[in-house]
C-alpha cells in the first residue's frame, strides 16, 4: 500500500492512474456515444477527488507492469471505505475486486476501532446486489 500523505503528489498521480479511471467511468457510463463527453467529465472529477483525499492506495499490475486497477482506501472513525477503478476488462477476468475487498475486509477485521467497511457506491442494482453478498 502507499500512503498518501499531506504537501506531497499523492502516489496515484500519474498519467497511467488517470487513463485507469478515465477506461472505467466512460466504460460504465457512456452507454452511447452522446454520453462520451459526460463520462469524461465525470472521470476528470472522480480522478481530482480521489487524488486530493487521504487514504491508502493499492495498485493491481498485470505481468508487464501496465496498472489495470488500483484502489483508494480511507479509514475514518469507525469505518474504512474503498473505491477501486478498473482500467479494463483484464482487471474483471482476473478478479481483483474481490481480491482487492477481501483484503479490505480481513484488515478491518485485524484494525482496533473498525466495525464497518463501506464498499462505496455502485454503477447499477446488480453490483449493488453483489455488493450485499
């Protein structure tokens, strides 16, 4: 994990983290080609949000090193949160969510303090079904 830590470039500020999140947003919401420019904006916002919060950061690489997801974990009171951003279908085929929440779920299990992890908010009901499980 690396830490993102205040008055430095947080570690996911990258030209790589940013076409990640962009490859995600716009494959989750650009069900058309109308709707490219909104994905982008929406990825642009995701991308500054996610670099300007604290937290930790977790990088998934495929054998040649390229980033095809990362998550950004923050811990809060109570509650540790993540988000995770997908570059392709690459990241899907070799299950890095689940990967990825399990790892989430087993250190918040381990931390003194934490009784929720909060999964974030999902693109649709079915993952929000998965999610449940």
């Amino acid at each position: 994990a690396k830490d993102i830590l205040g008055g430095r470039p947080a570690p996911h500020s990258s030209l790589a983290h940013f076409r990640c999140v962009v490859a995600h947003e716009v494959r989750l919401l650009a069900e058309s080609p109308d709707m490219v420019f909104d994905a982008l904006a929406h990825a642009v916002s995701r991308y500054m949000g996610t670099t300007r919060m604290t937290g930790q950061v977790r990088e998934y690489r495929n054998a040649e090193g390229k980033i095809i997801a990362f998550a950004h974990e923050v811990r809060k009171g109570r509650v540790m949160r993540g988000q995770w951003f997908y570059a392709d279908d690459e990241a899907a085929r070799s299950y890095v969510w689940f990967h990825s929440v399990q790892d989430l779920v087993t250190r918040a299990i381990a931390a003194d303090g934490v009784d929720v992890v909060d999964l974030g908010p999902s693109g649709d009901d079915s993952f929000s079904e998965l999610k449940a499980r």
